[in-house]
C-alpha cells in the first residue's frame, strides 16, 4: 500500500509542471499562435523563482517572480511574431535557446546547496484519515493551483464568451477582426498567459519538485508539454490526463527498482519519452479528429488590414 501511495502521489507531483505549461500552450494556440518556446521560458523562470528564494523572498513571491518572468520572456517572442511577423517556428526556438543561456548565466552563483522546499499542506484531523488524507490531502499548494487552473481554462475556453472570441481567432482572425475584435491584443494576452504558466511550471520545478538548482533542469519537460497538447488534440482534458501519463512513466521510472521490475535503468529513463512519440505517432494517423480540432490559422501570421 506504501508504495502505491508513493506512485500515485508521485505522478500527481511529477506531472504538475507539465500541466501548467501544457495548458498555457493550449490556450497560446487556441488563439493561432505556436510558441515552441517553453522550454526556455520554463528555465527563465525556474531561475526567477530559485533567486527569489535564496534571496529572501518569501517563497509565494518568489514564484511569482518565476511565473512573471515566464510572462516578460514570452513577451519577446510575441514581438518578434505577432509585431515584427517573424516565422513563429523561429522565433519559439530562439527563444527556448535564450531561456536556456540566460538562465544558465543567472545560475551561476547560485551553488549546490538545496533550498527549503514549498511546504505541503496539512489539514489537521483530513490530512491524517487512512488513504484519503495521503492521496488527496496532501499536496504542495501548486498542485491545487494547477487543477484550478485546469477547471478555470476549461470553463473560459467553452463557456464563456471570451473563450469562443479567443477559438474564434485562432480558425479565423480575418473573420474576428472584421468583426471587430482587436486580433494582435488577443493574442499578445494569450502568449504572455502561456508564459506565465510556463515560468509557473518552471517555478515549482526549482522551489518544490527539485528545490536544488541544476542547470537545464527542466530536462525536455517544456518540449513534452508542446507534446501533450497535440496528444490532447487541444482539449484541456485530455492534457490533464497527457500530463498524469507522462507523470506516472517519470515515477514509474524511478520506482523501478523498488517494484523488482528487472529492466536497465537506461531504458526506464527513456520510457517516459519513448512513450510521448509512441502516443504522438499513433495520434497522427487519425487525421480526421486532428483536423477536427485543430486551429486552422495556427502558426499562420496575421496583419490587421488598414
């Protein structure tokens, strides 16, 4: 029974970061904007939050500090594509490339010594009832947050109007700014909201999931969230559960050992990886429910008629 709590606990927490970050891209790209920079902004904004905790911030700034670096570097990318109608495909990987470096540079005097980590919540008598207070009650805050957010961009998405105005630039910005809604203000606010949950991914990454800085510690995690959305042929829920799979092949990885599984550890590391392209491949021959959800106008670049 331990060591099942210990997995599912363990892909709840392992798969947060990345519903974060998936979920911020989802809503980048329901507004026809790719940004394959969250990796780099991910790093940007792990650095952020590692800074403010070891420079004294009490540890719910310093991951805003994290979150809203995400946000100031996506706002780089969003002038260079949405002002300067650079391709979008180069501007995301320029811009995962700076995140990278720049936090690397930012890295640099930070150690090797580990912070305190954000802190679970304990609900006195809840936390402590048999399975249930393990299971549910017992999660980081961000954990929380990151459900929230998946029940607040799921109901904006499809039940507000706002939501339908954002889906509806993302099939057909001529149609929206005919219309008249304001298409490049639309999606500048899209893509500084995926970096904001990016640099929140990146953020729990460095103060709770590893509180201990290494550089590139994101390791891939912002290239499998641009995975998962596609996985989820773009809807929230099914990246929800795109982020719990790749969770639990992370633990699952780690608990190999402890579960007898008898496979080299080299091949329980790639196993989480090796599945996203399994998953991605498979995904792709039903072409049909691709083109059923996906953006028509995605990654196209859209300059308001004078």
């Amino acid at each position: 029974m331990d060591l099942f709590i210990a997995i599912f606990t363990g892909t709840i927490i392992a798969a947060t970061p990345l519903i974060f970050a998936a979920l911020g891209e989802l809503v980048v790209e329901k507004s026809g904007v790719l940004n394959l920079g969250i990796e780099g902004m991910m790093l940007v904004g792990a650095a952020f939050a590692f800074w403010g905790v070891i420079a004294g911030l009490p540890m719910p700034l310093a991951i805003l500090a994290g979150a809203l670096a995400g946000a100031a570097s996506s706002l780089l990318f969003g002038v260079l594509a949405l002002t300067f109608l650079t391709n979008q495909y180069a501007a995301g990987l320029a811009l995962a490339i700076f995140g990278s470096g720049l936090s690397a540079f930012i890295g640099r005097g930070f150690g090797s010594a580990p912070i305190d980590a954000l802190d679970a919540i304990h609900l006195p008598v809840l936390s402590d009832i048999p399975l249930v207070g393990p299971l549910l009650l017992r999660f980081d805050p961000l954990v929380y947050l990151a459900l929230f957010m998946f029940a607040v961009i799921s109901w904006f998405l499809y039940r507000t109007k706002a939501g339908l105005v954002l889906r509806t630039i993302g099939e057909s910005p001529e149609t929206a700014h005919a219309i008249g809604f304001p298409v490049i203000k639309i999606r500048y606010l899209a893509v500084l909201f995926g970096g904001l949950m990016a640099g929140l991914g990146g953020a729990y990454l460095s103060v709770a999931y590893t509180p201990l800085w290494v550089e590139n510690m994101t390791a891939g995690r912002g290239w499998i969230a641009l995975a998962l959305v596609v996985f989820a042929t773009w809807r929230p829920l099914r990246v929800l559960l795109g982020a719990w799979l790749f969770g639990g092949m992370t633990i699952l990885q780690l608990q190999g050992q402890a579960l007898g599984l008898g496979v080299p550890s080299e091949l329980l590391s790639a196993l989480p990886y090796a599945a996203t392209i399994v998953v991605l491949v498979i995904i792709s021959q039903n072409r049909q429910m691709l083109a059923l959800h996906f953006p028509a106008s995605l990654a196209k670049p859209f300059r308001p008629a004078n």
